[in-house]
C-alpha cells in the first residue's frame, strides 16, 4: 500500500484514501449481487468511482510535477515512489474490474462507465510503462541506427555546435 508521507501537496492523502478505497473494494468483488442485471449496475457504480478517483489522481501528478517544475530542487524520489505506487495500486484494482467486465462483454450484456474506464486504464498503462517498453518499437530503433551510423561516418556535428 502506498503512503503520501513525503508527498508536499494537500490533497495527497485525500487521494491516496480514494485509490485505496477502491482496490478495497476490487479485492471483495465476491460479495456483488448475483443477478446478472442489478451486478452489471454495480459494476458500472464501481468503474465510474475509478474513473473518479483516476481522473484525481492524474491531478496529483500534474500539481507535483508543475511543483518540481517551478522548483526541481524539491524532487523527492521518495514522492515520485509513492505516486507511482498509487498508480500501481489503481492499476491492480483495475485488472480486476477489466476481468469483470471482459465477463460481461463476453455475453454482449453492456455496462456503464466501461468506455470511459478503458480509456483511462489504456492511459494508465501507458504512463506504467516503462521507457524501454514504450520507446522500443522499429521505427525508432531505424532512426536510432540511422543516427547512430551518421555518427560514426563523422556525418554529426558536435553537441552545440552550427
């Protein structure tokens, strides 16, 4: 479970209790109701909360990083662990409510708040990945190669350098 102490913005705890309250809520799924339509309304109240809490916690992110950007001396790793923490948090609660709604799809039953939940999990996993992961597909590694042959030919110029 993540912490929010060296986070140095108000609402950090007031966000780290929502994406909680939500993977609470992802890891007792059992206890939804059984008939298929009034459990297709509850999936729906609790992916429009993720979508809630996610839409915070992006928020959070940005006042931290416009934070660091006014003042990067004050970039605490420590916070940036726990930022990410939340996010992985957010996430794992997440796959749990994908799995469920992947049951309703499966039988074309539809279920509100599951566009907008896709799209901000597709977004979540895309900010999770990691840089190797993102930046490595062949298009940049031809232009990486390419650069990297121009170098070698003395075909660059210096950094700094007209």
């Amino acid at each position: 479970m993540a912490t929010t102490e060296s986070l140095p913005l108000p609402n950090a705890d007031f966000v780290h209790r929502w994406v909680s309250l939500c993977a609470e809520a992802a890891s007792d799924t059992a206890t939804g109701p059984s008939d298929r339509e009034a459990r297709g309304r509850w999936l729906g109240t609790l992916l429009s909360a993720h979508v809630v809490v996610y839409d915070m916690l992006i928020q959070l992110d940005e006042q931290w990083r416009a934070a660091i950007a006014a003042k990067p001396e004050s970039y605490d790793a420590r916070a940036h662990q726990e930022l990410d923490a939340m996010f992985a948090e957010w996430l794992a609660a997440a796959a749990t409510y994908e799995k469920l709604l992947s049951e309703f799809d499966s039988q074309e039953l539809g279920v509100a708040h599951a566009e907008e939940f896709r799209r901000r999990l597709r977004e979540a996993r895309d900010i999770a990945m990691a840089d190797s992961e993102f930046f490595n597909h062949s298009k940049l590694i031809e232009l990486r190669d390419a650069a990297l042959e121009e170098h070698a030919r003395g075909e660059t110029l210096e950094f700094g350098a007209t």
